[in-house]
C-alpha cells in the first residue's frame, strides 16, 4: 500500500512553512520560505504577494515530491491578526499590516475615547488594541487606493488564511474560520458571527470581511486537493499538542511566551487582561480558551548573551543555573509587565545583590523570571475560570532547558509535558486536516504521540510558595521606580 500524507502549511511572522506528516501522524519533511518584514517606527508591514509566492513554491515542492495523489489534504495555520486588503482578482492593494504593528493605537484611543471599549470586550474577548485586525482595516480603509477599491466592490480584507485560501483557490473561496475571526474585534464570540453593532461603530463593511467557518470543514481545494482545516498558530499549537481536556494548557516559550488555557465550552470573561477566546471548533459547539502573554522570555536570555555577553550560548544559561547558590531576583520589565500588572512605565531591575554574586547568579535569577512571569498569568486564569490546572504542555526554545523547566513545574505544582515533536504548531494543522481521514479520530492522533519530557514538582510547597512570594515583593519594588 502507498503512503498518504497530509501537508501543512503554517504561514508565520518571518517565515512559512510547509511541513508533510504521515499515516503514522509523523512529521517527514519540512520545507521553508524565509521573508522580511518592512518596520518603520511603529509600523510593521508585510509583501502578502511575496508571503503566497513563497508559500505556492514550497507546497508545489512538496506536492510534486510526495505525489498529488497520495496526499489527502492541506491545512493551514497563520500568524494571526495580520491584515490584508485585496482585490477580487487575489492582488494585494497594500501592503499587509502586521499583528505586531502598533501604527494604529491612534485610531484605537480614539473608539476607546468614543466609549466603545466595554461593548467590545464584552461581545468579543478583547480590549481595543492597535494588535487586533479591526484598526488596521480602519486605517486601510483611510487610504485613497483602497477607498476607491472599496467604493468599486472590488476590495476584500483578510488575514493570512483567507489571503493563502483566496489565491490558492483561484477566489473560489473567500472564507475564514473562527479561530481567525475571534481576533479581527468584530466577532461575537457566543454567536459567532461578526456583531453588527462593532461593524457599524468601526465602520467596517460587511461585505469586505469573509465568511467564518469552523475550523475542520472543506474550504476549497487545490490542485484538486482539498484544504480541510485552518487555526490560527497559538490555538493551532494547543491542538497540535493535543489539549483537548478542559483544565490543559499549553506555554508556547520563544522570544515572548503565549499561555492558552482550554476552559471546555463556556466563555469566560477576563477582569486582568487576559483575552478570551475561541480554541478551536470542529463539530457542533466551540471550545474557548483564556488566553495570555509574556512579552520578555527567550529575549531575556538573548539579552544575557549579545548584551552582558555573560553566557556564550542560550543553552549554556542551564548549566549556569545549575550552579548557582544565591536568592537573587530580576524582574526584566524592558517593556513594562503584562497580565496581571499591566504596568507599561516599569523598568527592569535587580533585588538583592550581595559583592559575592556572581554571573551563574543572574543568569538563574533571569531564567526564574520567565517562571514567575508564566505563574503570575497562570493564577489569573485559575482565579478568572476557576478551572483547576491539569497539565501544562510545553514547547518552544526555552522549553529545551531542563533547569526552567522544572522550576516551572515546582511553581504552578502541575506536570509539564514536553512532546518528542518541536514543530507542534504546524502539526496542529496538519492533525486537524487528516482528522477522519488518514487520522480516524484524536484518539488515534493521542496514541501516536510520544512524549519527551515530563517534569513533576520537586521543591516543597512551603519553598515554592516562598520563591514565589519573594518575586512578587520583587515587582512591587520595581513598580516603585519611574
Ligand atoms: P521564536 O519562535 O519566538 O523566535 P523560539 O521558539 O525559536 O522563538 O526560541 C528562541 C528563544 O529561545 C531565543 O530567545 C533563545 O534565547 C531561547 N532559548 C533557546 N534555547 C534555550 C535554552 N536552552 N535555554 C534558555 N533559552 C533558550
């Protein structure tokens, strides 16, 4: 018998990928497309013509290497938020504004100064915030080319799943999926549909904005192929790891760290600002999620290596760890603190430095900051959801270091489970494409699975309850300084 595969493609920040998995729910090949992303000041722009260039030729690659006819289907995760306009033949009208683009806060200050905020929040899960899709729509529509596009029926907004599934279908099918549109601010996450009222408040017509899909449904096919799923990459992630149960959680650890919790199939409202959101819909009712960020994780031992040049390589920051003695704390606030602090005037800053510290002591205290910051945003979704935590699924550079990860373990009092596979995002899609056809069902996906690591609380209570404490008088102390 002939191997089936299904593809992948996992459309991201700075580059795509294609990733090919087998039967046996196996990762065989990845191909990549590497792109860079125009930043001035504020402004954060990507070439959509470039991005699906890149991404046509790498699947085209994989499809003439692993044969049209044993591939059974495609799917696809994307960076979210990113917005595209275009035209109704598939070409970009401007360039792409990127989820990290912060050009539109003005436009944001201003519904927030109207008093929209609280309606928003409350029928979409997020606060107004120049990272969602709806303000860079509005700033899209204050531009001439695209009003006039706009004013001849002849402009569609997207984000990079409709913008991939758009082209790749020739415009057949102009679709999203819920994942997708539950960050645009224009979608009723109880409803799923996009809320009329935010339509008319930001002033986003309807019939520039695709049709919402579940995730797992067919979206169109190409090269006769159909494309069966698409996620957005952070709930991608969390299927990819297979955080079907509510009470699982998944810490993406990279340059930031984005936490999701699965809370089943209610929606739970966030009073610290975290986002809720929609995890993933396959049949009948969604699941949602809480979901919340770090911005300083690897960034922060990057900076130990290329700023204070004190480890010679992020890997060396483990045995370093290891081999300090000394209680000291950083609380790398380079940007302010997110969740549950929302502090963006405070600054970094170091407790309890004694002449006898030495650098094994500030690379600990570095790496244990990214511990605490996830337990702090990990509390918040306890308290808000009341979900008591089952197992916490890693992945990410950060979670290859084993000392963090343990410490993490100790402070949340949970398993951490680290899947043999790294490339969980992409697989998340590519799970979700085969389900039910080369996949049977998620047991048989869970089955196949092999896991890694798994980390178990070691320290006492009484000591992690202790580190713990001395991190928050810590960040109490450096809120004191500006
Ligand atoms: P991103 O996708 O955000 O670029 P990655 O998942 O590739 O991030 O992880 C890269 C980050 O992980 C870097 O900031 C790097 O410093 C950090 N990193 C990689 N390996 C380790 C390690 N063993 N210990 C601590 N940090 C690490």
């Amino acid at each position: 018998m002939k191997s089936k595969y299904v593809l992948a493609i996992d459309q991201g920040t700075t580059s795509s990928v294609v990733a090919v998995v087998n039967e046996k729910a196996e990762l065989v090949e990845i191909f990549c497309h590497n792109f860079e992303q125009m930043i001035n000041n504020d402004a954060v722009l990507q070439d959509a013509k470039v991005i699906y260039e890149g991404v046509k030729e790498i699947l085209d690659a994989a499809i003439l290497k692993y044969k049209p006819e044993n591939i059974v289907s495609i799917g696809i995760t994307n960076q979210r938020e990113t917005t595209v306009v275009f035209d109704k033949k598939g070409n970009p009208i401007t360039y792409a504004i990127g989820w990290q683009s912060k050009h539109t806060k003005e436009i944001c200050d201003t519904w927030k100064a109207l008093g929209y905020e609280d309606y928003a929040k409350k029928i979409t899960g997020l606060p107004i915030n120049p990272y969602f899709s709806a303000s860079k729509m509005a700033h899209l529509l204050e531009d001439e080319n695209v009003l006039s596009h706009a004013n001849d029926n002849n402009a569609l907004f997207g984000t990079m799943d409709t913008f991939l599934l758009y082209k790749l279908t020739d415009g057949k099918s102009y679709y999203t999926d819920v994942t997708n549109a539950s960050r645009t601010l224009l979608f009723d996450l109880r409803k799923q549909k996009y809320d009329s009222k935010l339509l008319n408040l930001f002033n986003i017509p309807l019939k520039m904005l695709p049709e919402v899909k579940p995730n797992k449904t067919v979206f169109g096919y190409y090269k006769n192929i159909p494309i069966t799923a698409m996620i957005g990459d952070q709930q991608s992630a969390l299927f990819g790891h297979l955080a079907f149960e509510r009470g699982t959680m998944k810490v993406t650890y990279g340059t930031g760290a984005f936490i999701l919790m699965n809370t089943g199939n209610k929606v739970f409202p966030s009073q610290m600002g975290l986002i809720s959101t929609i995890a993933f819909q396959i049949d009948g009712k969604p699941i949602y999620a809480l979901e919340g960020s770090i911005f300083v994780a690897g960034s922060s031992v990057k900076w130990l290596k290329d700023q204070l040049g004190i480890i010679a390589s992020s890997k060396e920051s483990e045995k370093l760890a290891l081999q300090s003695h000394k209680k000291i704390y950083f609380v790398p606030a380079f940007v302010g603190l997110g969740a549950p602090y929302w502090d963006t005037d405070v600054r970094g800053a170091m407790f309890g430095i004694t002449a006898d510290v030495n650098k094994c002591d500030l690379v600990k205290a570095t790496l244990n900051a990214i511990a605490f910051q996830v337990k702090d945003v990990v509390d918040v979704m306890i308290k808000e959801s009341k979900i008591p935590l089952e197992k916490v699924y890693i992945d990410g550079g950060v979670s290859n270091n084993g000392y963090l990860m343990q410490f993490q373990s100790d402070l949340l009092r949970c398993p951490l489970i680290k899947p043999e596979n790294t490339e969980i995002t992409v697989l998340g899609a590519a799970f979700l494409a085969g389900l039910g056809t080369i996949f049977p069902d998620l047991e048989y996906i869970k089955k196949h699975q092999k896991v890694k690591k798994q980390y178990q609380p070691k320290m006492s209570f009484s000591e992690a309850t202790a580190e713990y404490q001395g991190w928050q008088k810590a960040v109490k102390s450096a809120r004191t300084y500006k």
